[in-house]
C-alpha cells in the first residue's frame, strides 16, 4: 500500500475535556533514532513509507537496466552501421581516379 499522506495523528490527550491531536510527519519521524514514544499508526507509517520507498527503487532499478540494454543494443548497431560505412568508403577509394570531361552531347571523353 503506497499512500503520499506523510502525516499520523498521535492519540488524543484526555486531560480535563480538552483533547489535542498533533501531527507528525514521516520525515519527522524519521529523523528519531527511536521507535519510543511513537504510536503504532506512527510505526505503520514509517513501515509504509520505507515499503514505498524500496518498491520505488526496484521500479527504477528495473527502468534503469532496460535502457541500459536499449543504448548497448544501440550502441552495437551504430557499430555495425560505422562498419559498413568504412567498409564503402574504402572500396570507393580504392578505385582509381579517372577523370573526364562531359560534352554537350552528353559524351564523356577520359583524360
């Protein structure tokens, strides 16, 4: 259960017939080096809350390896493309220069 309410309330005092309810929040909560003191509604929340976060993680965890794997899948046609590119250029410049010259009739004379 992931919930973005970050606020418990603590038990209602009763002293006289005023009753208080004070709000902590996660982060507040979290900063205590102790779970004294704390409600079991305040326990839950931390509990949800680091639920929350290590699921988040995961989610990401797992995002971050399929793109990792799209850019490697990527990366190696990029390769294959450079290849076959270097591959062409080399042939084209292992042909012999032979220059010439176009007539207007469209005829090529070679020098």
């Amino acid at each position: 259960m992931t919930t973005d309410d970050t606020t418990t309330q603590a038990p209602a005092s009763t002293e006289g017939t005023e009753t208080e309810q004070t709000q902590r929040s996660v982060h507040e909560l979290l900063k205590l080096k102790t779970f004294q003191g704390m409600t079991d509604a305040e326990i839950q929340s931390i509990i949800d809350y680091r639920v929350s976060v290590a699921h988040d993680d995961e989610v990401t965890k797992l995002a971050q390896a399929t793109e990792i794997q799209t850019m490697n899948a990527q990366c190696a046609a990029y390769d294959a493309l450079r290849d076959d590119a270097n591959s062409v250029l080399k042939k084209v410049l292992a042909v012999p220069l032979s220059l010439g010259t176009v007539s207007q009739d469209g005829t090529v004379t070679h020098q």
